[in-house]
C-alpha cells in the first residue's frame, strides 16, 4: 500500500492557492493563533516548561504524573483548552 498523504496536505494546498491566485483560504489569523495557543500549551506541559533550553534536558520530557481517574491533566484546565 502506498502512504496516505500527509493530513496537513489539504491545509497546505488552500494556503499556497491563497497566495498564488488570491483564492479564499478556511485558515485564519484568528484560528491559526488559537491553535498555536492550544500546542504551545499542550508542548508546554509534555517539555515540562519551555521558558528553558528544553531540547538539553530530554530526559525530563513527558514525565508528568497522570491525574487520578476522570480528572483533567493540568494543563488541559489552561486558558488556551477552555473551549476545547
């Protein structure tokens, strides 16, 4: 079997036809910042804080403690999940 195509082909495509012939583009400077603000928070939390040199320290990535059962991870009660 051939590999599918990547899922951001799509996306990829509308933004390139946007800048060539000016045709509309479903993304968004409003929602490609939300998204940003929804993977820099889930990033943040996976790294455990990227205020750092993060990609120095990778034996501290994805350690946190799972939350007890039916409870939200912490960093999913963030602003950027609000919505989510």
């Amino acid at each position: 079997h051939p590999p599918p195509d990547p899922v951001q082909l799509p996306l990829v495509t509308s933004v390139v036809d946007a800048l060539l012939d000016g045709s509309e583009c479903a993304s968004t400077a409003a929602s490609s910042t939300r998204c940003s603000r929804v993977m820099d928070a889930a990033l943040d939390a996976y790294y455990g804080g990227r205020g750092d040199a993060f990609w120095a320290r990778p034996e501290t990535w994805g350690r946190r403690p799972s939350p007890p059962a039916g409870e939200r991870p912490e960093w999913l009660k963030t602003a950027a999940f609000s919505s989510v």
